[in-house]
C-alpha cells in the first residue's frame, strides 16, 4: 500500500530533497498535499509532476497566478493553510523556514501519523504546542536535521541518566578561516557559500554566524530534555560526524554521514534499511580516515555566549529567533553590515524589557506572536536609532 506523503515547504531544500526521495521510489508514494511561498516556475512544475491533491501557496499574487493557470486542473488550490481541506497523511514533512512555519506544523500534527520537522524555528518557538499536539492526536515525531536526527539515532534504546554530553558539531561555515579584521567587508553572497551543505539563504546566514548552532541547542534541550550544561559544540570542518555522545561509563558513539539531506529524511521515512540500501554511495571512502574537530573560537563567533540564555527564561528562545529573523533579512539586503547581526542580537539581551517578555510562558500561539512581534519592533526600533 502506497504512503500518503505530504510537503509544507516543498519548493525549499528540505522540500525538493523529500521529491527526489519520491522520484526514487515512485510506487511507494501518494502526494496528498504540499505548500510553498512564492517561487511560480516550481510549483508549476511540482503540480504538474506530483499531481498533489492540494497545493497551498502563501503568497496571494502567486496563488491567483497558479489558481488560473490550472483552472482546469482537478487540484485544490489554496491561499492559507486549512485543517478542514486537508486528508490525512501517513508521513508529513515540516520544512517551513522561520516562525511562520509553526502554525502549519501544528496543523499538520492534527492530520498526520508521523511528522517529520526540519523547522528548528517551530521547535525552539513552540514546542510545548507541538509535543502536546502530537500527544492528543497520537503523531510520531521525528526531527531530520543532520545533528538532532544523529542524536535521535544515538540515544535510540538507551538510558539517558547514562549520557554525560552531547557534542553538537559545526562545519564553521564559510568563514571558519576568515581573519577577524576581514569580518568587516563580508557581503552576503559570501555568507551564502557554504563549504559543505546546499541551503536555503536564511540558513546558510544562521552557519555563517554560528546562530543555527545556538538554534540546534535550544532544540536538542526541547527534544531530548536534557539540560543545557549537557550540550556543548565543536568545530568538524568535514560535515562528516553530526553528533557525538559521551556516557558515563567514558564510552562515546557518534553518527557519520555524508553531506546529503536524502541520508536522514530516508532513514526517517522508511523504516525497513532494505528499501534504501541502493540510495547511496560513499563519495570518498578515504574521508573517514581524516576527521578533526576543535573548540569555537569565540573572538570570530561571538553568538557563541548566548549559548546558555537561548533557554534562559520560557520564551528567551522566541525573542532571539525573532530577533535573528530581521536582522539577517536586513544583512542579505544590504541594509546591515555582517557583524551587524551579532550586534543586533546581543543588544535586544540587554534590552530593559527583555525579562518582561522573556519570563511569559508560551502556551498559545497568539502570545508567540506577541512576543515575537516584540522583538521585531525592539531590533527595527533599535536599528534606526543606531
């Protein structure tokens, strides 16, 4: 029998990584559903190729423009996300980037048996909304980012009284070996190289900076309820090992894969290893014989000090992303300078409201919202008086 598979973000790397998945294994799937932004070219081409039973597209310019386009087509098109039109799915991938993709997340749990998130933003913003969702309605959740997926893996079966640390590991981005000095003239299609992984823009900033790191470990506490001393980070320039778990008994275990999103959202998808034996081959076998990892340097990555207040207070986490939100939309602009984005961020910590805000529990998405409204207002206010 066919899995029911459905996208929130198909157009975005997540997204497309999900569709080669099925191109693969064509009888395997049933696309109920998929939802995207704005990119026209893609979602017709998606449309045309998945023939989804419904397509919800967030931009409204674009909706019209595709709703006309297929308005023979037997597809629902849709401008917002609606529990009441969707089917349920066996499998849903949440791969919405930034705060807007909790709303849809929550949703989808309500229709799903099993979720798979790549939203850190959703986690680090909502996942007292998220993990009671799935305990009412019985969804399975499994996160698929490279790290928090290898640690999913690693602590599968085991005591978690026994771990002592999780490393969380860092490629260093594309100026892992930049000179400070030279910090000041990077522009942002700089920040968008990244040596190792193929992203979105958004993200690619975040490993820039460092910040997805600090992001991944405000969701390894969420996810796996382990304390923050718990969780530290190190430099890996190869991309190779993506967590590292130290037991008690001075054992460690850690999880090696190549640089490819396919790796862990198939092993996420597929529960049996026989259907996804011929989906790799090893690059560089050579590659695991050379494997590194250092200390951050916190002189090129000052992000790194907040390491201990992203969960500081119940809500600190969605003042920082939403803080990290505007401030790196204004760096890929133009209108911030690189080093503007540390800035921006250190400064809404000290701001005189901060623990108002900070100390609110999140237990709806409307006080999120307020709360991360906020902290967009405190970084334009504070931008435009600087």
């Amino acid at each position: 029998m066919k899995k029911i598979l459905s996208i929130l973000g198909s157009t975005g790397s997540i997204g497309k990584s999900t569709l080669n998945i099925v191109d693969k294994k064509k009888n395997f799937f049933k696309i109920n559903y998929l939802t995207a932004n704005k990119n026209f070219k893609l979602i017709c081409k998606q449309i045309i190729k998945y023939n989804p039973k419904i397509f919800v597209i967030n931009d409204k310019f674009i909706f019209e423009k595709v709703k006309k386009k297929f308005r023979r087509k037997k597809i629902l098109i849709l401008n917002n996300f609606s529990t009441r039109d969707i089917k349920r799915s066996d499998i849903t991938v949440s791969a919405i980037p930034g705060i807007a993709g909790l709303e849809p997340t929550l949703s989808a749990i309500k229709k799903t048996k099993k979720i798979l998130i790549a939203n850190k933003e959703s986690i680090i913003c909502g996942w007292k909304l998220i993990y009671n969702c799935a305990l009412r309605f019985n969804t399975k959740i499994i996160p698929i980012d490279s790290e928090h997926f290898s640690i999913y893996k690693l602590i599968e079966k085991e005591n978690m009284n026994l771990v002592k640390k999780i490393y969380i590991t860092a490629s260093g981005g594309p100026f892992l070996n930049y000179q400070k000095k030279n910090f000041k003239k990077i522009e942002p299609k700089d920040a968008l190289k990244h040596p190792k992984w193929k992203m979105g823009n958004k993200i690619s900033v975040d490993s820039s900076t460092l910040m997805n790191k600090i992001f991944e470990i405000a969701e390894a506490e969420k996810l796996f309820n382990i304390k923050n001393k718990k969780l530290e980070i190190l430099i890996h320039p190869e991309s190779l090992v993506h967590a590292i778990i130290e037991f008690e008994n001075g054992l460690k275990k850690f999880l090696y894969h190549e640089t490819s999103m396919i790796i862990p959202l198939a092993n996420a998808i597929f529960n049996e290893k026989l259907k996804i034996k011929s989906f790799f081959k090893s690059k560089n076998k050579s590659q695991i014989k050379n494997l590194s990892f250092k200390n951050v340097d916190a002189k090129k990555f000052p992000l790194i000090s907040i390491k201990q207040k992203i969960n500081q207070y119940p809500s600190s986490s969605i003042i920082i992303n939403a803080a990290n939100e505007i401030l790196v939309e204004k760096f890929l602009s133009k209108k911030l300078d690189f080093l503007g984005i540390s800035r921006g961020i250190i400064k809404i910590l000290s701001d005189s409201n901060f623990r108002k805000y900070a100390v609110k529990n999140p237990t709806n998405i409307n006080l999120i919202i307020k709360i991360d409204m906020w902290a967009r207002k405190t970084v334009e206010k504070n931008l435009h008086n600087a």
